[in-house]
C-alpha cells in the first residue's frame, strides 16, 4: 500500500511539472512576442478594434471584437496575444496530462508539451492572425475531447459530459468565425469530441451534439451581423479576380462584357501580374483598387467569372493546380519578423528575442525546409488517416490526420496565396498525432462506458447514468 500511495504521489508530481514548464513556456512566449506580431493585416484589424476604423468584413469581424473587448478591459493591445499564448499552452498541458494519465508514459506527455517549442510551431504562436486563432481553438477543442476520453469510463454526471461537449463546440464554432475555411478542418474533431465524450453515441445523441455545434455558430454570427454590423466588402470577389486575370488571356479581358472602367482595370491587373510575376493575390498586387474595393466591381466580377470559368475548365485547372503545387513544394513566409511598419506606434518589446526567434526559425527552415512545406504535412496527414495505429489514440490519430488532410486539399480552389500559415493548422494536428502514435500504441482504447453505449437498448435500474444519454 505504501508503494501504490508513493507512485500516486509521483504521477500527481509529474502532472504539476508539466503545468510549471507550461507556465514557463507561457511566459517566455509572452516575452518574445510583446506587444504580438503584427502584419498589414493584423494592424487593420486593430485599427478596428481602436475604433480608428469602421468594423468591416474583409477580416474576421469577431477577431476586431473581441481583441476590442479586451482592450476595453485591459487597455493593452498585447492583451489578445497574451489570450492566444495562454489558450496554446493550456491546451498542450491538457493533452499532456491527458497523455501521461491514459498511458503513463513521461516521454510521451513531455513530447506533447513540447510540440510548443518546434520551429514549425512556435514561429506564429504569437502572431494576431485569423490563422492562428482558428489552429489554436482547434487545438483546444482536442484537448476538450481528450479530457473526455480520459474520463469516458467513468460515470459521468450527464452535466458534466454536456458541459464538455459546449465547450468543445464553442471553441470548434469560433475556429469557423475567423476562418470560414476553417470548418473542413473542424468538422473531424468535432467527430472525435462527440466520439471521446460517448464513446458510441446514438442517433438522438448525434443529433443533439450537431444542433450544439450549429446553435455555437450561427447565433454569434447573427448577433455580429445584426448588432456590430460589419461593413460588407465582397472579399470573396478576390478569388474570382485571381482566376480572371490569370487564366484569360489579356485579348479575352479587353474583349469581356463588363464596364469599360472594369475591363480596363482586369487588363491592367493581368498585364501588371505577369510583369511582376505575381501567381497569386492579384488584388494586393496587381489590381488598380478603386476607392471601395471590391464592393462596386464584385458583382459584375462574379458574373464574368461564372461566365468565362465554365468555357475554360482546362486553363481554370491548370492554374488553380499550378498555384496548389507551388502552396506543396514552395510554401512560402515561414516567419513573420515583428510588427509591420504602421502609423500606429507599436513596435515590438524586445527586438533581440525576436532576433533569437527569427535565428531559430529560419535557420531550421534552412535545414530542414520539409517542415515548412505543405506537401510533408498532407503526405503526413494521409498516412495518419489510413494508418492511426490500434492503441489508445487510434481515434483521435486517425481525426487528428482527417482534418489536416482535408484543411490543405480545401484550399484547392480558394488558395489566396502560397504561405505556411494555410498549412499551420496541419503541422500541429498532424505533429501531434505523431507524437501520439507512441505513447498510445501499448495501451488498450478505453471502453466504452458511456450512456451512448446502450443506445437501442432497454436501459435498466442497474446503469441509472443511461437515462440521461440521449
């Protein structure tokens, strides 16, 4: 007895350590990325949260506000990286301890914990993008899951497995708010969050958990569009104005049945893009923006697009595969090195760490540049899909390598441009799931003692827990 007491003293030990180099790990992010990495983008978007800008949807409207909220609170801009870090490493704790309580494995939890400090990882964790608050949700949504998958044999008060289930889906619904794409990717761990939670959930369960997932995603956005009212910006006219001027040839755009101003500007944007040699991003890079962007050119852009793309499926194919080719084996902006230059103020806190942290990345970058390379990541993602493995984590290896397989190949055909941050989410999902496949393969999955379990069945006195499961 002596010596069970003393090993549950050392398993509650490690536990604590992994949360104390959390909190370190925490701090000296916090302390590298001060105020946050800011690009054109992100500066937009606090200008928007400073209310030195109308709230617009060119960029996530819920990012501005709630970066907004926490200004509000704080009066610090750093504020929502300070959030963001926060979220990161609490949810690499959890899936830690989760790790080191499932299989007793100390390497396996420590490698987990520190997924944070890869090259490939770490190089955005303080960076305000859309990007990165979508991966991190979606990290936190896996941790939810495996928080449940922990508990799933044990007899769970039903508010309990239900307040896990919202928490997981709040942070699957906000990951789809500042990323649209972002719900090929969060459409597998939510599979994998009802799964942990119910071990083999039945229809009504099912139903149920969608309607969460559902109520979680559009009454935010409702309540966005009706009481924040964002400026509408037809941002989605960009794709098309990528695919116009680089699949039609100059001869088809000066001959195309829109306005004479329109058609002068897709002419120029096309002429404009080959001489700089611009694949991707027509509109930043090429395009004569009128003073209200898209909005007044969007409609008739669509019309064309619609038009002209049905009359030329093979340069359209070409193209949208040239461009995903070059996100594969060119992915491009491994790093984002501090705070764009802006009228603003904001500069970044300490100009040597960053300087350190620009050292390891691209240095590693340099060295073994496969692992900022989107076609490492899919071809990892596959084999995680078809080969999870048979121990304790094969479920959520196998979600893990679904969503990042289905994030990349959806970029397919609205791939803005070729950066890393597109294939960010991939690169932790599937490192994790790698570093799962160790710990994982000695140790049995749980069973499945949920009250989804006995879905179908005539439930008895003797499992009361069951009343509630459906």
């Amino acid at each position: 007895m002596g010596q069970t007491a003393w090993m549950r003293r050392g398993r509650r030990h490690w536990a604590w350590g992994l949360a104390a180099v959390a909190v370190v790990c925490c701090l000296a992010t916090i302390l590298v990325f001060a105020p946050g990495y800011l690009s054109p983008d992100s500066l937009d978007q606090l200008r928007q949260a400073e209310g030195k800008k109308p709230l617009t949807d060119w960029h996530p409207p819920v990012l501005s506000l709630v970066w907004q909220a926490l200004i509000a609170v704080t009066g610090s801009i750093a504020s929502l990286m300070v959030l963001q870090c926060l979220v990161f490493w609490a949810a690499l704790w959890v899936l830690a301890r989760c790790v080191w309580r499932l299989t007793a494995s100390r390497g396996g939890s420590l490698a987990v914990l520190g997924l944070g400090l890869t090259p490939f990882v770490l190089t955005f964790v303080g960076v305000v993008w859309k990007d990165v608050h979508a991966a991190f949700a979606l990290l936190a949504a896996c941790a939810v899951a495996f928080t449940g998958l922990l508990l799933r044999d044990r007899d769970l008060r039903p508010a309990v497995r239900w307040g896990l289930l919202w928490l997981g889906v709040l942070f699957l619904a906000y990951a789809m708010l500042v990323r649209k794409n972002a719900f090929l990717a969060a459409i597998p761990v939510f599979v994998m969050l009802v799964l942990a939670l119910w071990g083999a959930p039945g229809r009504r369960t099912w139903v149920t958990c969608t309607a969460a997932l559902v109520a979680a995603l559009v009454v935010p956005a409702a309540a966005i569009s009706l009481f924040a009212a964002p400026q509408q910006t037809k941002q989605g006219a960009q794709i098309m104005l990528d695919d116009l001027v680089h699949v039609l040839t100059v001869d088809e755009l000066r001959s195309a049945d829109v306005s004479p101003a329109l058609r002068d500007r897709l002419v120029a944007s096309a002429r404009e893009c080959e001489r700089v040699g611009a694949l991707s991003d027509a509109y930043w890079a090429c395009y004569r923006r009128p003073a209200d962007g898209l909005r007044g050119d969007s409609g008739e852009i669509t019309s064309l697009w619609l038009r002209e793309m049905s009359g030329h499926v093979p340069q359209y194919l070409q193209y949208r595969l040239l461009l995903f080719t070059t996100l594969l084996f060119e992915t491009d902006y491994p790093y984002k090195a501090g705070v764009s230059r802006n009228d603003l103020g904001v500069e970044v806190a300490h100009p040597r760490l960053r300087d350190m942290l620009g050292t390891y990345v691209k240095g590693m970058a340099h060295d073994l540049p496969w692992l900022f390379r989107g076609w490492f990541w899919l071809a990892v993602a596959l084999v995680l899909t078809l080969r999870p493995g048979k121990g304790a984590f094969a479920m959520p290896v196998r979600a893990l390598g679904i969503s990042s397989a289905a994030y990349i190949l959806g970029y397919l055909p609205i791939m803005p441009a070729t950066d890393y941050r597109y294939v960010y989410w991939p690169a932790i999902a599937c490192s994790l799931g790698l570093f799962l496949l160790w710990p994982g393969r000695g140790t049995p999955p749980p069973p499945p003692k949920s009250p989804g379990a006995t879905a179908g069945r005539t439930l008895t006195a003797r499992r009361p827990a069951d009343a509630g499961s459906q």
